[in-house]
C-alpha cells in the first residue's frame, strides 16, 4: 500500500488515490533517490519494513503463548521491500517484488498454500544466483486472479453481497484439508490451493541458487475469513 501510494503521488494524484501500476511488462515506475519525493518513499518503506516485523513478532508470540511454547528458531526478512545493496561494484537500490533476499548462508522462508508444504531454504553462492542478485521467490505464485477464484463481492451496509461467482468451490476445499487432515480457521476461495502454482516445480527453476533446508507440512492453518473486510486488499 505504501508503494502504491507514492506511485500515486508521482503521478499528480493524492497518496489515498486508486491509481494502476500497469501491465508486467509495462516500464518501470522511477523516482528519482536524491529527489525530495525519492527520498520520502525510502524513508516511508523503511518504517512499513518496521511495522511489517513488529506485527509478525506480535503474531509469532501470541501464537506461541497460545500453544505454551518457546521460539527455538527464526527466519525473519521481508518480500516486496527496498533493500541498498552493492552488486557487480556498484551500489544499486533493489526492490524485490514478490521476491525475498537468499544471500548465500542466508535463511528465506518460502510459503505455499493452505493445503501445501512450505520451505525454509538457503541461498547458495552459483553464477546464477549473483545474476538474480542474491533473490528467490516467497512464494508459488498464482494462476488465477482473486476475483477469477472468488468471483466478484461488494461490502454494503457492513457485509459481503456476492455479484458474481468464482471458480474455486471452496466447500470442496474444506473437504478436501479435513480429508488430509488440516484444521483450517478462516481462509476464502481466492486462497484455496489451487489458486497457486505447484511449489516443488517453482523451486525447481530456482536450482542452483538456493537449497532446501527444511520442508514443513501443514497441520493447521489460520486466515482472516472471507466474510471479513481487509482495507488493504478490498
């Protein structure tokens, strides 16, 4: 949201404005760092950075006091986030969009779905993951868009209509976790698994830049649930 924001700005609009970032293979979007407004944004996501650790440690700990339980081990970094860094000798701002920092030795956790297992990997030192700049993915990725999955909704007078309908069943969905044994809480159809890319054939393309430390396997899985309102997302 922050970033979204200060493309808004940069184009004349208001930060609160709804405004496109453009096609995937549309040119970047640039500001200027030693400009007055290049300066607000990376001071603006260095404290979105902040805030973004300080409510996963809030989270990580309530769910550990729920369960009566001690951290023994921590992976913690950022996706979709600005880093300084210094590359091929020359110092470069590198935004990682939908993407996590895997410097050789260095931890990443790398998500998958609610019905799928996730990886804690390590990046490696290879001419491929220096071309990559030292990045893997954080996730899958999607292969349909959230309305595609879910169909189109409205929040009126403090609920969701529905408009149109998705694709995803997400009953079906339900169904198919308790069969396997997941206890779901909350979640929605534009989450469901197959909303996503197969995880292993992701990480496969990534051979050579990183390695799979750990594989975890989902035993219960906790979202906010399709009936809630997400000011960021909706």
């Amino acid at each position: 949201r922050t970033t979204m924001g200060f493309i808004a700005l940069s184009q004349g609009h208001s930060f609160e404005d709804r405004v496109s970032e453009g096609a995937m293979d549309a040119p970047p979007i640039l500001f200027d760092a030693h400009s007055a407004l290049g300066q607000d944004y990376c001071a603006a996501i260095e404290l979105a950075g902040e805030y973004a650790y300080a409510g996963r440690d809030i989270v990580v700990q309530t769910v550990l006091d729920i369960l009566g339980a001690e951290a023994t081990y921590t992976v913690h970094n950022h996706h979709n986030y600005l880093w300084r860094e210094q590359h091929f000798g020359q110092w470069w701002w590198v935004v990682r969009k939908g993407c996590t920092p895997a410097f050789p030795g260095q931890a990443s956790f790398i998500g998958s779905t609610m019905g799928d297992c996730a990886v804690i990997v390590e990046g490696v030192d290879s001419e491929r993951s220096r071309a990559a700049l030292y990045t893997t993915v954080h996730g899958a990725g999607r292969t349909m868009s959230r309305t595609q999955a879910a169909g189109k909704r409205r929040w009126r007078n403090g609920r969701w209509v529905q408009v149109s309908p998705g694709i995803v069943d997400f009953e079906q969905v339900r169904a198919r976790l308790r069969a396997h044994g997941i206890e779901l809480r909350g979640g929605g159809a534009d989450e469901a698994p197959q909303c996503y890319k197969p995880l292993g054939e992701v990480l496969a393309r990534h051979e050579g830049t990183i390695r799979i430390l750990w594989t975890l396997y989902p035993l219960g899985v906790a979202m906010a649930g399709e009936h809630d309102f997400d000011p960021y997302k909706d």
